[in-house]
C-alpha cells in the first residue's frame, strides 16, 4: 500500500506493508512541477502508477481551486491593504504595500501592451 505524506514543498511516497511492519521511501513528487520523476515511476507498479497520478491530479485540482479563490478574494484584500496602508502600517510597511502595488501595476500593463501589439 502507498502512503502519501503531504510534505512542505513536496509529497512523500512511501510503500508501506502493515502485515510486516515495513516502510519503504520510494521518493518525492515536488509541488512546484507536480510531475512523478522517472525514477519513482521505476519504482512502482501499474496499480500504483495510477494511484499516485491520481493523487496529483487531486494536487493539481486543489491548487487550481486556491488560486480561484484568491483571485475572487483579490478585490477585499486589496481594499484591506488600502485601509492598513492609510491608518495602521509604519513606513516600512507602506514601502512595502507600496512596491508590490506598483510591481504589480508595471507588470500588468506591459502584458496589457504585449496583447495589445504594442509591444514593450
């Protein structure tokens, strides 16, 4: 039986087999790429090829949800941000607010451009 341990920046797969008390590391699928490397796949059968494809599909589904979900909350936390820059933050902290909003700003318009055909 595969085990998958949910891992920071990675998932775990380990084989395990109760009956005997044994676990073995088969290796890690890294989050960022979400691919099985070759190697692990060496290591599996089948059955378990399908199961951990399985497990990063479902890896690959809950990260799209959470990024649908951020870009819903997009406008309240930026109307939150505001409400912090004007009454609470310090200066470092408005610095800060404020590099990322207009990073983010620069960014948006190039690609506004590019799409555009304006270029850069």
């Amino acid at each position: 039986m595969l085990v998958f341990v949910d891992e920071p920046k990675n998932i775990k797969i380990v084989r395990t087999a109760p009956e005997e008390g044994t676990r073995t590391n088969l290796g890690k699928i890294n989050k960022s790429v979400l691919e099985i490397p070759a190697e692990l796949r060496e290591k599996l059968d089948e059955v378990e090829i399908s199961e951990t494809e399985q497990i990063v599909e479902l890896m690959r589904r809950a990260s799209d949800a959470r990024l649908l979900a951020e870009v819903g909350d997009f406008p309240a936390i930026c109307q939150r941000m505001y409400e912090y820059y004007e009454h609470t933050a310090d200066p470092v902290e408005r610095r800060w607010i404020l590099g990322s909003v207009l990073e983010i700003l620069r960014r948006v318009r190039r690609l506004e451009r590019q799409q555009a055909g304006g270029g850069e």
